[in-house]
C-alpha cells in the first residue's frame, strides 16, 4: 500500500517581512491552522532555516523538527532551487540572476558559491532524515530552445556535458547521504521536459540520485501532456508541487506569451482549482506509481492572493490525497480457489 502524504506547502511565495509571514515562529502556527501538515523549506531564506547549522548539527535538525511537531508540522524537504540556478548560467543571464546569490560573485567563485549551498542541504536534509532535495538544473541553452538561427552541431551535447560535470559530484554525495535531487523541469533550465531530462540521465550515466520534482503546471504551459509524463517516469519522481495553471490561447498570444505580463500571458499560473490540470488523474497516477513522497502546494497565481490560495489550497489537496489498497472491490463475490478448480472452470478437467 503506497500513501502520499499531505497536504504540505512551500514557504517561499508566502515569505514577507510582517507577521505572521517574517519567520518560522509565526508562519509555522499560521499555515497549521489552515491544515498544512507539512512544510517545504525554501534553503536561502534566514528566516526559517539556518542553513549553515542546519547541515553541521543534527541536534539544530532534531530540535528544529521538535519545535515544529509543536506546531502539527514536518519538514518535508529543504529546496534549493536558487543554488541549482546559479550552478550553472549563461553570461546572457547574468545580471538578471543576480538575486539568486550574494553580491559580487563570477565565474568560478558562484559556481563555487552554489555548489556549497547545495552540499549544504544534502548534509541538513540526511540530518532531518529526508530523501528529496528539489533544485532547478541551471543551463547554459535556455536561449537556443527555438532553433533559429540554426545551431551549430553538437553544442547542446556540449551545454549537457558541462551541466553533467558541475553536478556529477554532488549527485554522488546525495546518493552516499541516502538523498535525491529532484529537478523541477522548468522553463529557463536546461532540464524543462522529457526529452531534456533523458539527455540529463544519459549525461549523468542515469545517475541513481537524479529524479524528477513533478510539477504539472510547468508541462500545461508547454503543452506537454503532463499525464503520460508520470507513465513515462513514475519511478523518477521523488517530489510533487502540487500548482494549478492554464493554457488560453488566442489570434494574439500563444505559447511564447508576446512579452506580456503573467496576467496577460496565454499560460498562467492559477490557484489550485481555477486552472485546467486535471488533479484527479495526476493523484491516480501518481498513487499507481508507487509515489509515497509529500503533495506540496507551490503557490503562484496572475489573480487571487496569497493569503486566499493558501487557504483554499489545504482542502483541496485533502480531498485528492489516494491511500491505496490491496483489497478488491468484489471480494464479497469472490471464493476459495484452487489449479484443480480453475481447470475445471477452463474445461480442462
């Protein structure tokens, strides 16, 4: 029987410097009340993990996680998605990732920067005692999805060899520390789909410390079919983000969303209910492929508020919780059986 657990939610979009979002103390009581059971840990943010401590100590873990069993929550995973980001940019982004690590870092010193923060949240995440770290893969090809102009032979082998070589060594101290990353398939990574993430595991040698963290709404964005995709890779996912989104195309604006604002954009993001992913199916497949991992409400949405898609995001991953069973439907009908019956019933006897 494989149970997914929940619901949970991820810190980071609700973080701000007032009551009750400035700090775990506060955040921690408030998104119990709206019947979050679990918290997923956004690694940069001070005000609700000291990151630093939090890889060296197992008592700061244990006694971190006791606070919060105070409270009716667990950890359910220390994300890194800013650090997997900056492990690997191209110079075009630069500036605009600027945001995602601390002043006055280049070339070598971030990437050396990032590959010890998300060393860090391997060694906090052994000391919570959880498996999954959620990350972006970073990526130097972003800009060359569409292929125009032409480009040039074998340079996005070369993009996946370099993006493989700065994260080889950390996949195997995630492997040696009992953890995974699971990489969010995400526009701006190099890792944004099916196709890129088969390139990442031949790159990685299918590297047993590569997973998926599911996130459906980045597939109806791109039109991918986010359902066969579980199929495909079920027994890759070892995260979910559990985010609504929807695709309106019009004679305007399409895929590429014409430079506009998320609420002007074909393909937004919405609360959990007002989008078109068909949850239902997700949580089926989800629980068929043997997912036992945290549904993990990541809130973004181009309408409502925070405070809203929170509150209405609790229920709404309750009601799609699936525990699975190994007792049939008819087993009232069903009887005793044996090989000699069974052929008999064949006509074989």
């Amino acid at each position: 029987m494989s149970k997914i657990k929940g619901p949970a939610i991820f810190l980071a979009q609700f973080m701000r410097d007032e009551a009750p979002y400035d700090s775990l103390e506060n955040i921690g009581p408030w998104v119990a009340g709206l019947g979050y059971k679990g918290i997923q840990i956004p690694a940069w943010d001070p005000r609700v993990i000291d990151i630093d401590l939090a890889a060296e100590s197992k008592d700061y873990c244990d006694d971190y996680a006791g606070k919060l069993k105070e409270m009716g929550l667990e950890v359910t995973e220390v994300a890194t998605y800013l650090a997997g980001q900056v492990l690997a940019i191209h110079p075009a982004y630069e500036t605009m990732f600027e945001g995602f690590h601390p002043p006055g870092l280049s070339g070598q010193a971030r990437t050396d920067w990032a590959t010890g923060e998300l060393k860090k949240a391997i060694l906090a995440s052994k000391n919570f005692g959880l498996r999954n770290v959620p990350t972006l893969s970073g990526g130097f090809a972003w800009h060359m999805a569409y292929p125009w102009p032409q480009r040039p032979a074998g340079i996005i082998e070369e993009s996946f060899k370099e993006l493989a070589k700065r994260w080889l060594p950390l996949l195997d101290l995630a492997h040696d520390n009992g953890c995974v990353f699971g990489y969010e398939l995400h526009p701006g990574s190099d890792v944004y789909d099916g196709a890129t993430f088969e390139m990442f595991l031949d790159a990685t040698n299918d590297h047993p410390a590569v997973c998926v963290n599911y996130d459906p709404s980045h597939f109806l964005l791109q039109q991918l079919d986010y359902l066969h995709f579980i199929q495909l890779y079920g027994e890759r996912i070892s995260g979910f983000h559990v985010k609504d989104a929807e695709f309106n195309p019009d004679g305007r604006v399409g895929v590429y969303g014409g430079y506009q604002s998320w609420a002007g954009r074909a393909g937004r993001f919405r609360s959990l209910g007002d989008g078109q992913v068909d949850f239902s199916r997700v949580f089926t497949l989800m629980a068929e492929s043997g997912y036992e991992g945290w549904a993990v409400l990541e809130w973004e949405c181009a309408v409502k508020s925070p405070e809203q898609g929170a509150a209405e995001g609790a229920p709404f991953i309750a009601r799609h919780l699936i525990e699975t069973t190994d007792v049939a439907f008819d087993d009232f009908a069903g009887g005793d059986s044996d090989a000699e019956t069974n052929r008999k019933i064949l006509g074989l006897s």
